[in-house]
C-alpha cells in the first residue's frame, strides 16, 4: 500500500510531506485547492508522462516521492528481480521522479536510476487510479478478458504455452516445407554431383602424389640417358677393375690387400649397376603416362572449383552431398512427423481453450449476477451489465485464447448492451467501474485504489451508496478517494483537507483531520459551503455516526 508521498516544487505545492494509512482514506477540499496537483504528482512517481508546466514557477526541477509497503510475493518483486533492483524483507519500495523546468526528467526505485518505462510498469502493479473519466481497464477491452480470468482463477501461463507450442510447431513445419522445396529442386543437381564425383573416385593427398609424378615424368627421358651412360662406364669401370684384379693376383700373397679392396669396389660397382637397372625398368614400365596424370589433374581440379573447395576435400564434399540426397529421400518422414506434431500441439491449445471458455462462460455469469446486485443502490436499478465471451475466428487467436471478452451495459430498458464507453456517462462509467471493483475486490497485484470524484454528479442515498461500497472495498484494499461529497467523506477511516493559502504565493497544503470536531467542521462545510450553520454540523454529526 501507499504509505507516504513527499512533494516538491509541483505546480501550487513548495514541499509537502503525507503519510497515508491503510483502509478508506478520503481527501476533501474547496475546488482549486490543489488535489488534482497531489494525483498528478503521485502520478509523476508512478511513471506517468512528465511535463515541464508541473514545475513550480521560479525553481528549477520538481521532485516527488511515493513511498510503498509490500508483502514478498507481490508480482512487483519479480520486475524489481528480473531488473536487478534488490528489495530486503520488509523494506519499504521508493519510487522517485524528478522533472526538470527544460522538459527533461529521471526516474528511480531506491535510489537507483530506472527508465520511465520502468517506473510505469511497477507503479502499474501498486496503485489503479480511477476518475470520472479515467475508468482505464473498463474502458479497453483487451483487459476485460484479463480481470474475468484472473477472478476465474485461469492459469494463463498455461494457455500462452500451449499456444506458443502450437506457434513454433507452425513455424518448424513450415521451414521443413521450405527446405524441402528447396531441396527438390535441388536434387537433379545434387544427383549429378554425387554421381560425377563417383564416378571421379577423388582421395586424399591424392593431388600431391600426381604432382611430384608428374614432375617425375616430365624428367623421364633425361632420366633414362643419364642412367644408361652411367651404365656403361660402370660397366667399363667394373671390367677394367677385373682385368686389374688378375694382374695383381699373379703379385702372389703380398698383393691380397689390394686385391681384396678391388673386390668390394667392384661388389659396390654391381650393386649400383643393379639399382639403375631396376630404376630403368620403372620409368619404362609407368602405368601412367603424362597425359593420364594432366588429365586426372585437370579433372580434379575442375570439381574442386565447382564445389569451391580443395581437391583434398572432394571426398568430403562428395559426401555431404549424398547426405543431403538422403534427407531428401527421408523428408517425406519428417514431414509427416511434423505435420503430427503441429496438429498435436493444434489440439492440446484448443482442448485447454474450450476448458478456458467453459470457466470464462461460467464465471460471466457469476459476475454477472453479483455486479447486478450492486447497481440498484448505485442509481443504476434500470442499468445492466453483461459480460460477453464470445468465440473468436482462427486467424484471431492467440496466447489468451479463442475468445473476447467484453464488459457490456445497458443504461435503459429495452435498449441491447453495448461497449460501455460509447453507452454510459462519466458518472455512469464510475459507478459501474466501481461496482465492478468492489465484486472483484480480492484480485488485482494493485494493493492501492484511488478514486479521483467518481462520485461527481450524485449525492443523497446514491453518494452514500458509493461511500459504502468504497468502505467494503477497503476491507481488502487501501482506498483513496478525491470527494467533495460529504457522504463519501463520511465513510472514510481517516480523513486529509487540502487547503491553499496565501496571496501572492500561493501554496498548497494537506492537514490530517485527526479529530471528530476536526472531521465534522469539514464535512459540515462540504454540506454548507462557507457559512457553516449549526443544522450543517448536526447532519455532519449524523453522517459521521453513519459513517462508523
């Protein structure tokens, strides 16, 4: 709940502190006061819109404060978690707004610089500020289905993720029908691929090998010369070292040394003799030729560029494109699989929403009964309210389900309901609103309702009526309520006036009326006007013992 607003430098308001209690809490006041100036500062710390008219004249920034009180599993703890704002058990949650004279303005949450954004959306789960014309959710149906679903008690985590289910099986379908497409007219391609590459037989490393033989080949022929020359004059060598080996063997005994060394010379001579020969017969007997290997070269490379790749990828590549000749075979499977999936996902949304409806439709009619209860003291006895759920076409479906949801009323006999803005006056929409309100007391994160003169344009038992559904409303909620009607002000548990004083500086200021004598001046003025006579104060004093 709002436990204290601190103001500065708005509009009429120099700086003002308020404490604020639980229950029915009423602010009165002569018109022109400033109260309006207290729900636009309010306003401001709650992440309204800034401007620079609200800053007071002759300063240079305005600053305002709202001071909240909240349990641990309020859903503002999981926005202030979700954006790193740490909130200890038990401490109070500040939300601060301050408005430059030059239109500029920051925002923070204990102390901690935030966007506007941000500020709006935890100050949207503290306080609901309704006025005469500001009825918010009554007046926008997307959140009428909201408020019925939240008193039907349907889990709407549940129904956005059978629908966000049903969504990515679409979507994952889809990509498969288009991949699939793609890949059809793909597959004359790829089987061409596959098949030249087959037919190639590429291995790895197998480029280099075919280079350096290559660059054997090209040699060949100075090869085979050089080893046939050499040959020969090993041939003679070895032929000359024989016809020296017999002269020295008739040398007898002493030539043996010399005799031997000429005979590994010429083992050594034989050896190598033997190595040409084998080397010879190599080059001559090549199975590849040098057009072979070009050829080869030329083909490899060919597919090579063609794939964009190494030739030693080739094989990789090769296949890759048989796996996706594959899939493309298996694809009919897989489609089929996702075509059961998505239908699957298709009707365990639509069996959830059918249930959804089922409590929608029953709830409608709950809500229906108990708003009707509370119109007649409101002067709406000839109104109806109707909650429509009607089922919605496929193409509008979505994570809330197959069903819109609105509020319509009727002001007239015989006239059919309509949306509410388009059939009911200002205070028209008040009442109903509030009526609403006091039936769905207990749902809603918002711990603190503000009433900005919805009782405007009544008076007699109907204001009374409001202030004591206003009264049954803050059994369960902190109500704050704008009045001049002294019936409502009655009702309330605590009581604040708003009271502008001075001449040229005029300034705004609130007083808690603590006492009853205090109270019963107050509301004896609101009956009386200026001139406070004693059968004013009397009917103060019936009000006020009403009122408790």
């Amino acid at each position: 709940m709002l436990t204290g607003l601190t103001i500065k430098n708005v509009v009429l308001i120099d700086q003002l502190s308020v404490g604020f209690e639980s229950g029915f809490c009423a602010l009165t006041g002569e018109t022109g006061a400033g109260k309006s100036i207290l729900l636009d500062s309010l306003g401001l710390a709650l992440g309204a819109r800034s401007e620079s008219s609200l800053v007071r004249k002759g300063t240079v920034e305005a600053s305002v404060s709202a001071t909240f009180e909240i349990n641990n599993n309020h859903p503002v703890c999981s926005i202030l978690h979700n954006s790193n704002i740490a909130i200890e058990k038990g401490e109070a949650l500040i939300l601060r707004r301050i408005v430059k004279a030059d239109g500029g303005s920051r925002a923070f949450i204990n102390d901690l610089p935030v966007s506007a954004g941000l500020l709006r959306q935890v100050g949207e789960t503290l306080v609901e500020i309704h006025g005469q014309f500001e009825t918010q959710g009554l007046l926008d149906p997307k959140t009428h289905r909201a408020m019925v679903d939240e008193y039907a008690g349907i889990d709407g985590g549940k129904l956005a993720g059978l629908w966000n289910d049903w969504k990515e099986a679409q979507v994952s379908l889809a990509s498969a029908r288009a991949k699939m497409e793609k890949a059809r007219q793909d597959e004359a391609y790829l089987r061409q691929a596959v098949e030249d590459l087959d037919a190639l037989e590429p291995k790895e490393g197998e480029e280099g090998k075919l280079a350096s033989l290559r660059e054997k080949l090209m040699k060949r022929d100075q090869i085979m010369e050089s080893l046939s020359g050499a040959y020969e004059s090993l041939s003679e060598a070895e032929n000359t070292m024989g016809t020296g080996w017999r002269v020295l063997e008739k040398a007898g005994a002493e030539a043996q040394p010399l005799m031997d060394g000429l005979g590994r010379a010429s083992a050594e001579i034989q050896e190598v003799l033997a190595q040409i020969q084998i080397m010879s017969t190599d080059l001559q007997n090549n199975e590849y030729s040098l057009e072979d290997i070009d050829d080869r070269l030329f083909a490899l490379r060919g597919q090579a560029r063609k794939h964009n790749c190494t030739v030693d990828e080739l094989s990789a590549v090769r296949d890759d494109l048989a796996g996706q000749l594959n899939m493309i075979e298996a694809q009919d499977d897989t489609l089929a699989a996702l075509i059961k999936q998505t239908e699957e996902a298709r009707a365990l949304y639509m069996k959830f929403c059918e249930a959804v409806r089922a409590k929608r439709q029953k709830c409608a009619q709950k809500l229906d009964k108990l708003v009707a209860k509370e119109l007649p003291p409101l002067k709406l006895e000839k109104a109806q309210f109707v909650t429509q759920v009607e089922a919605l076409d496929e193409n509008a479906w979505g994570p809330q389900g197959m069903d819109s949801v609105r509020f319509l009323v009727a002001t007239n006999p015989g006239v059919a309901p309509g949306p509410l803005h388009k059939i009911a006056s200002g205070g028209e929409m008040a009442r109903f609103m509030l009526a609403l309100k006091v039936v769905l007391a207990e749902i809603g994160a918002a711990g603190s309702l503000i009433f900005d003169e919805v009782d405007s344009g009544i008076g007699g038992a109907t204001a009374s009526a409001v202030g004591e559904r206003l009264a049954k409303l803050a059994l369960s909620k902190q109500i704050l309520v704008v009045t001049h009607s002294p019936q409502v002000a009655a009702r309330a548990a605590y009581h604040w006036i708003v009271l502008k004083d001075g001449t040229k500086d005029v300034k705004t200021t609130v007083i808690p009326l603590g006492e009853v004598m205090d109270r019963r001046e107050e509301i004896a003025r609101m009956l009386s006007g200026a001139e406070i006579s004693a059968e004013a104060r009397a009917a103060a004093d019936k009000l006020l013992e009403t009122g408790t």
